[in-house]
C-alpha cells in the first residue's frame, strides 16, 4: 500500500543556531511538538552553497561547515501548516524545499 505525501527538506549549517540551540535541532522539536509524522536529521561529509566553496569533513576539524538535511515527511495540509512554524527559522536556512513523496506502508505484521 502507498500513499502520497509531501516531504519538507530544510538544509542547514551544522553550526547554524537559533536561540543557542543547533538549527536543525530547533526544526526536529519542533516538528515533534506539533505532532507530524516523523523528522530525520543528515549530516553531510561534503558539500557547497552559494559560496561555491567545497567543504568537507576532515578528522580534527571541528569548523568544518558541513550541510545538514532535515526531512520532514506528512500529509501535504500538515507540512504545509508547520512552514507558518518555521517563519522565524527559514531566513536562517540555506535551502528549503518541497517535494511529493510516495510513502509506502508495509502491511501489518501478523498477529
């Protein structure tokens, strides 16, 4: 079984801040507190923006700038009514995007 949904993806700084919490983290708890179905967080190894300069994970670096992708994924009413959430956030991100997901649902496992 399948259904359609709508994915919120928000890239961000790893070091990336809102109020002295880590922006990513900020989205994710958010995202709890107004109940959607899931939020995942990627950490980039390697990645350029508009600076069009590379950065890239390197042991001992700890100012290396990687991109990190928050997923957000529900019914496209719900994605769409936590963007209002965000408004204070997205100014700060670096990309945020919409897309249409096919989400497919195992069945149930037997009893």
């Amino acid at each position: 079984m399948s259904t359609g949904r709508l994915q919120l993806s928000v890239l961000v700084s790893e070091h990336a801040r809102f109020h002295h919490h880590a922006l990513y983290s900020e989205i994710v708890h958010r995202a709890h507190k107004f109940g959607l179905a899931g939020a995942s967080v990627f950490r980039g190894v390697e990645g350029y923006g508009h600076s069009h300069q590379v950065h890239e994970e390197r042991l001992l670096d700890v100012s290396s700038h990687l991109p990190v992708l928050v997923v957000v994924i529900d019914r496209e009413p719900r994605v769409r009514q936590f963007l209002v959430q965000l408004a204070d956030i997205t100014p700060l991100a670096m990309l945020v995007t919409l897309s249409r997901v096919e989400v497919l649902i195992p069945p149930e496992a037997p009893s």
